[in-house]
C-alpha cells in the first residue's frame, strides 16, 4: 500500500477531531485566489491557529512561489511515493504558528505535472489531507480555478468552499458554472462566497448580489456572502515581495479584511 493511500485509510478509520478544510475555489484564474488564501492563512495563524495551506492546483501550482520558498517535497513527489504528506510540510512565515506562522504543502510548480491526475487517485489524495489536517485548527486547500473533476473533488471533501468573486462579468460567470457543477455532484453543497479585489463596498455588494441573484434564480439557493477583500494597492508589493500582504504591509486594508474574514469562518456564521 503506498503511503497515500494509507493516509486516506487512516483518515477514514481516525475520528474526526481536527478543525475545518476550507476549499478556496474561483471560476476563473487571475481573481486573486492564492493571494487570499495566504492571507487568510495568515490571519487565522495570527490568531494562534496552528494552520496549514495545501497548493492543490494540480495543473499550475505556485503557493511555495509566491512565498519564496523551495520546500524539500511537494504534492508530485507524494502522488509518486517518494514522500509521505507529512514529509512534504514546510514551515512558512516564520515557521511557528505562535509568531504568526504557518505550514504549506506545495505542489509542483509550473510543471503540470498532476493535471491529469485519474479520479481514484484524486481520491486517495482527498483522504490524505484529511489525515494531514487532523494536526492543524485550520486547512486551507487552494484549488486550481475552474471546474475540472479533480478540483470538484478535492472540493467535496472539504468541510466548507469560499468561491472567490471580483466585479468582473466573466468572474461572476464562471464562478457560476463552477457552484452550478458542484451543485450537481452535490445538490446541499452550500458553498460561501468572498468578493476579492473591490473598489468599494458598493461595488463588491452589487457583484454579490448579482452573483447570489443567479444562483436563486437557476439553482434554488442563495450562498452566503462571507466577506470583502478591498482593492489594495499594496496586494501586488506583497506579490512580487514574494510574502504575506499582512507580514509585509500589516494594517492596511486588504489584511484587515482578511482578518475580518478568519474571524467570520471561525464564528461559522456569514453575514448578510
């Protein structure tokens, strides 16, 4: 048995005493999704969670990039077997969840190299982070955008989906489509929605509502808003910085936002 595969049968035998799997999705790339989940990542750290992000765009991963990190293993290298999940965890930000810090499973980098990844083996990786995750208060899996089979399932076996939105007519569209093909696999899949990169609030609630609009009209639910992540010109310095926004520029707008969201999730309870 490949160690992948017992850590999905651990996972299935164990209780399940870890905190939530959050799946960070998006329709479409280019909304800022990674930059959000690290943020998050961060915010829930700073909170004294013991957290951990897993890059699971099995097609272009870049998490360990946009930290400036080069970790000793990454998914590629556990889908194949020459590592265990656990080996694969790296420290970021500092390393202990104390001073702020977190853990990430990287995937690997611009390669491709897991897209196309079968279905069963999506599945044992599934049950893999679930055991990885009873270690931490927090998992954040950041997924590939769209709505490819692997993404849907990594998404279904996490505890809550954040769908990241931003103004943009085709973000709003696609993120659609990827709600309605979960919905499908699905039909009580409620998943919660984040307006990233808005100008104003104003904005940031029209898109919601549009967005919240279509998925009553055509799919029967309403999802809930769970936060807005204000346009933040210091978001691309913390980019190419290749760090946290909130360790590189604490206290401006996106990061108290993003703290504002943790917050949110932890309470289990998405405003209106």
């Amino acid at each position: 048995m490949s160690a992948l595969a017992a850590s999905a049968e651990a996972a299935a035998r164990a209780p399940r005493r870890a905190g939530p799997v959050i799946a960070v999705a998006s329709g479409k790339g280019g909304v800022g999704k990674t930059a959000l989940a690290l943020a998050l990542a961060r915010a829930f750290a700073l909170r004294k969670a013991r957290t951990l992000v897993v890059d699971a765009d099995l097609g272009m991963a870049n998490v360990d990039v946009q930290l400036g990190l080069n970790p000793p293993g990454d998914l590629g290298a556990v889908v194949a077997g020459r590592l265990t999940l656990e080996e694969a965890v790296a420290p970021a930000c500092g390393g202990s969840h104390k001073a702020g810090g977190f853990d990430i499973i990287a995937g690997p980098s611009g390669s491709g190299a897991l897209a196309g990844l079968d279905i069963d083996a999506v599945g044992r990786l599934a049950g893999g982070l679930a055991a990885a995750s009873m270690s931490y208060d927090r998992t954040l899996i950041d997924l590939a955008a769209g709505a490819e089979r692997a993404t849907l399932r990594l998404a279904a076996a996490a505890d809550d989906v954040l769908v990241v939105i931003n103004d943009e007519p085709t973000s709003l569209t696609d993120a659609y489509a990827f709600v309605k093909t979960l919905r499908v696999r699905d039909e009580g899949a409620c998943p919660f929605v984040v307006v990233n990169n808005a100008p104003g609030k104003a904005e940031a609630q029209t898109a919601y509502a549009m967005f919240a609009r279509t998925c009553e009209s055509f799919l029967g639910f309403r999802p809930p808003l769970a936060g807005i992540i204000r346009r933040d010109p210091h978001v691309p310095g913390a980019i190419r910085a290749q760090s946290p926004l909130d360790q590189r520029y604490p206290g401006t707008d996106a990061a108290r936002d993003a703290a504002a969201l943790a917050r949110t999730l932890e309470q289990g309870v998405a405003p209106g």
